[in-house]
C-alpha cells in the first residue's frame, strides 16, 4: 500500500502523462496540416507512447492497492510558428515531466516507498531517452534553418520511427 500523498502525486503524474499525449497528438495535427507527415508519424508516435506511461502509472495504482482518477486533461496548444518552435516547446516539456518525475522520485525515497521508486526508475531513464532524443532533433533543425529540402529529409527521417 502507498500513502495517500503518494496516490495523489501518481494520479496528478498521470494526469500529465495524458496530457503529454494529447499535447504531441495536437502538434502531430498541425504537422499533418502543414504536409509534415513524417513528422505528424514522429509526433504520433509520441502520443501513443506517453498515453501508454499513464497506463503504466494508472495499472501500477491499481496494484498496490490505490485508486487511479481520470483526469480532465486541459486543451493543448494546437498552432505554431515553425518546426522549430514545435521540438524547442517539446524539449521545455519534456524537462518540465522529467522534474515531476524526479519530484516523485524523492518522495518515494523520503517515505521509503521502494516498490514505487522501483517503478519511477523506468520513468527516469526514459526520460533521459526522450530528452536526449528530441535535444538532437532540435539541433539538427537548428543546423539546416528553414529550406525546404533540408526539412523535407528531415521530415522524412522522422516518419521513420517505429
């Protein structure tokens, strides 16, 4: 059994967890609407990926004797500026779960809660992953500026994430 701080942190991580997938849901649209379609691949991809870390954290709840609550889960973003401005806000998000995830990670060292932290520690080395991953798309659209061929092969290269 977990405390019930440490419920209400989890519910509230996963709540974030689903807004993630929303989020690149969105900026998959808006990739598509800009006939960036390996990008919108790439960023669906994502989506899928991070609806799948809250069911981790929803089914992990559930195990140890908590209760998951769906969240409302707040609209999105769903225009931008640029490829660019689209991974820039992806990195800053990612930073952004990546302290919920180490905030999380100290309460289950503060109250001892092995069995969560044991279950954070994938979180944590995924979200070195994931910021490392979108750290190096971003600069290689910084290193290609804007022209359409170099967005073009990059596009492409994003469209083929499995």
């Amino acid at each position: 059994m977990i405390s019930a701080t440490m419920e209400k942190e989890l519910n509230d991580q996963l709540k974030a967890e689903l807004y993630s997938a929303n989020l690149y849901l969105a900026m998959s649209s808006w990739c598509s609407s800009k006939d960036l379609n390996g990008t919108a691949q790439f960023f669906r991809k994502q989506s899928e990926e991070e609806y799948q870390h809250g069911m981790k954290i929803y089914d992990y709840l559930f195990e140890v004797g908590a209760r998951a609550i769906v969240p409302a889960i707040d609209q999105p973003p769903s225009n931008y500026d640029s490829l660019e401005e689209i991974f820039k806000q992806t990195l800053d998000h990612e930073k952004h779960i990546t302290e919920l995830i180490n905030k999380l990670m100290e309460l289950a060292n503060q109250e001892k809660d092995y069995p969560t932290a044991n279950l954070l520690n994938w979180f944590v080395a995924e979200q070195v992953e994931e910021e490392g991953m979108v750290h190096d798309i971003l600069a290689q659209l910084r290193m290609v500026g804007t022209s359409g061929q170099a967005l073009f092969m990059i596009d492409r290269e994003l469209g083929k994430r499995e």
